[in-house]
C-alpha cells in the first residue's frame, strides 16, 4: 500500500481551489506519487465557505475553526490558504503539534514572524515549504539548469518584472490586499516576492536594495458580502470608501551577494499586463529570457554562436525538461497555472516522504521577509539598505 498523508486546509478561496486541484491531480501526473494526499478536512472563518469548500473541494468534513485540524491526530499536513495575517499562527500551532506546513505566499506580515515560523520548524523537525509555485515553471527549472551548467557564463545583471492590472481600475474594491494588518505590504508581499524568490533561486542571495514604492489610488470601494472581489467590480463606484495603506507599485535595484546587479518591478496597475512575470539575465557568455504569458518556452541566446547566427532562440518545454516526465508527452502542450500547483504538491510530498528540506521552505520564506522589509525600508529612507542576515535557531 502507498503511503497516505491526511491533509487539513486552512482558507478556501482562490488557493483553496489551486491547492486542492493540486493534490487531486499529483498521482495523475507523477506516478508513482511518492505518497497519496487525502484531502482530509477544510476550514474556513466563513461558514459557508467551509462548507461549500468541503462539497467542491473534495474534502470529507469542514470545520470553521483551524485549530480543529491542528488538533486533529489524524492530520499529517496543514496547507495554509488563508490571507497573509494568520500564517504565523497557524504555522507555528502546526509546527507545535508536529504538522508538516505548506503556507501560501508571502510567508508572514514582518520578518519576526516570519522568523518565528521557522524557529518553529526547526524546533519540532517538521518539512515546510512556501508555495512560490512560479519558480516551479518547467522553463523556470530549465533557466536554473542553464545557470549551473554554466551556460551563460558569470551572472552579470538581470531585471524582473512582476505586472498585473486587476487594481488598475478605481472601481477595484478594497480586497484584504490593500489592507497593512491583513497583507503586510501591497504589490510587494503580493507579488513582487514571486519575482524575488525566483530570482534569489536562479542568481543568488540578495545583499542590499534601493527602492521606491507608490500608491497611485489612494481610497477604494468597501466590498460587501463575505467574498473578497479582485477587479472591476461593476456599481463599485458609488458604494462607500476606504483607505489603501499599502503600495501599489514598487521598484528596486539589488545588489547580490555574489556582485550581480538587478532591477525588479511589481505592480497591479499596469493596464494590458495580465500575469506579466519575466525576467531576463544577462552573463559573460549569453542571456537567458523568460515570460510567464509563454511560460512553455525559454528564450536563450549564446555569445559562441557564430556572428551571423546570434541571437535569442525559443526552447519549448516538453518530455526532455525538468518534471517533463510526469507532464505531458509532447512539448508545447501547455503548462498552466496548474501544473505548477501539482509539481510544488509532488515535490513537497516527496520532500516529507524521504525526509528531506522542501526548496523554498520557510527559511526561505524568512530570507524574502527581510529583503521585502529592507525594501520598505529603503523606499521610506530613498536610500540603499542592507538585507538583514538570517537569524539561525
Ligand atoms: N501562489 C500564488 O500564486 C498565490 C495567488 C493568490 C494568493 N496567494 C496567497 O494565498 C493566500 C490566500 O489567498 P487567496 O487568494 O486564496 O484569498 P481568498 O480571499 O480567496 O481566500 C482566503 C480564505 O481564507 C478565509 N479565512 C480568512 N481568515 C481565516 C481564518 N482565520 N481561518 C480560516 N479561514 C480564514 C477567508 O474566509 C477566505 O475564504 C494569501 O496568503 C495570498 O497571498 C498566493
């Protein structure tokens, strides 16, 4: 008999829904699983979210309360789809009770807590990861393995970009997004730390940051019913406001740890960008590109080409790539937002299954926390702040 991990969700929205496609779909695609995921029981705050999520989720009971499933001896898992300000507790009331921990993204609001989710971890032996699943991209990995096969040679600069345009609009209501006590920061937390998890993954350890942020819509449309709504919520406009306190733009140079120069760029209010996550890096002996909006192709470029032949090429990612075998058999059938989910579960599994640290785990998650608030904290000073050192327990 395969093993079998029972798992208890916090949260059932948007991830809720990624989550669970995720551990239905894993044994189809990577087989065999190292281990099989028992969607066991759903919490959510919202009641009938809970239940709802239960019946469409594939879970078999719902509970409002997520101490029930830390409680619970029978789960193995917490996967942590709640907003960003009830991570840390739920992570370390996981940790505590010897729970493995999946957390979404951001890790945590600050870099103390996030710190306390991993001394927690450490301190009861259990595997953790942070769901930053775009790193999990087949072309991402293949970016990675021409990296360190020394492809393109040093690592020189790089610049990335995280644009989407779903708040670009006024009418966009007030989600728990634009709110400090529930998400920590704006574009940043949000979706900037994709940019960076990926781009510490494939270049290095960030070592000091220059930033500015903005918020360019200063008082949003308070949303009603229990639903958070992202974009153009249609009558929005007449219904009562409230204050953004968090960025909804920001941009910073970094220097890496190992002489790398970079730019990253995050913003939701960039009309016509949709899920516009690239980066392009530059080394002594090529270049390698990246967009998300194509995410079955890399486009690389080698400086031993011949004169006349130089220049970017597109490299479909099928079979021959990084988790081509569980994937599809023929390239350019399409990777989607899915499949990320599915390989971040398979690895996360295989990581508790053979006892071994998840890739990003929380300490990583830590590591992002500190560069998200050494660039706060440049934005407010508009000077070049260092990245704190991450604290071992
Ligand atoms: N990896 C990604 O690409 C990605 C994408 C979107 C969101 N996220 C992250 O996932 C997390 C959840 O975001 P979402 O988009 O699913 O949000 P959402 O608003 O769609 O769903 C969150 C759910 O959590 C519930 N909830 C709130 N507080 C709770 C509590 N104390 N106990 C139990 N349930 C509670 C809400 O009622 C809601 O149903 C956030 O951390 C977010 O940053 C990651």
């Amino acid at each position: 008999m395969m093993k079998t991990y029972n798992v208890g969700m916090v949260g059932a929205g948007f991830m809720a829904k990624a989550h669970s496609i995720a551990y239905a779909g894993m044994p189809m695609f990577f087989w065999p699983a190292p281990a099989m995921p028992v969607r066991k029981r759903i919490a959510d705050s919202n009641p009938e979210a809970a239940m709802a999520g239960q019946e469409r989720f594939g879970f078999q009971s719902w509970t409002t309360d997520w101490r029930d499933l830390v409680e619970d001896p029978d789960i193995d898992i917490i996967d942590i789809c709640a907003p960003n300000n009830v991570h840390a507790e739920i992570a370390i009331a996981a940790a505590n009770s010897g729970k493995h921990v999946i957390c979404e993204k951001p890790l945590a609001l600050t870099p103390v807590e996030a710190r306390e989710m991993y001394f927690a971890a450490k301190k009861n032996q259990v595997k953790t990861m942070v769901a930053f699943n775009y790193r999990r991209t087949p072309a991402v990995q293949l970016a990675k393995k021409y990296i360190e096969e020394g492809a393109i040679g040093k690592i020189l600069d790089f610049h990335g970009t995280y644009l989407q345009d779903w708040s670009a609009a006024p009418s966009s209501p007030l989600s728990w997004r634009f709110q400090k006590d529930i998400c920590g920061s704006g574009a940043l937390g949000d979706i900037g730390t994709h940019v960076v998890d990926m781009l510490r993954f494939l270049v290095g350890d960030f070592h000091s940051v220059h930033a500015r942020t903005a918020t360019y819509i200063k008082q949003r449309p308070l949303q009603t019913g229990a639903a958070d709504r992202l974009g153009n919520v249609k009558g929005g406009e007449n219904a009562p406001k409230g204050t953004v306190n968090v960025d909804d733009y920001c941009s910073f140079m970094v220097n890496c740890k190992n002489g790398a120069y970079g730019t990253i760029e995050a913003t939701r209010n960039a009309w016509g960008r949709n899920n516009f996550i690239t980066f392009e890096i530059h080394g002594t002996e090529g270049s390698i590109y990246f967009n998300y909006e194509h995410r079955d192709e890399l486009q690389v470029c080698f400086s031993k080409d011949a004169d006349d032949r130089r220049g970017f090429r597109t490299v479909y990612t099928g079979p021959s790539h990084p988790y081509g075998e569980g994937l599809w058999p023929i390239p350019a059938l399409g990777i989607g937002y899915t499949e990320t989910k599915i390989i971040e579960i398979y690895d996360f599994l295989h990581a508790i299954k053979e006892g071994q640290e998840a890739d990003p785990c929380f300490r990583d998650g830590y590591a992002i926390e500190l560069i998200a608030d050494a660039v706060i904290k440049s934005a407010e000073t508009r000077s070049w702040v260092d990245v704190a050192e991450i604290e071992e327990p």
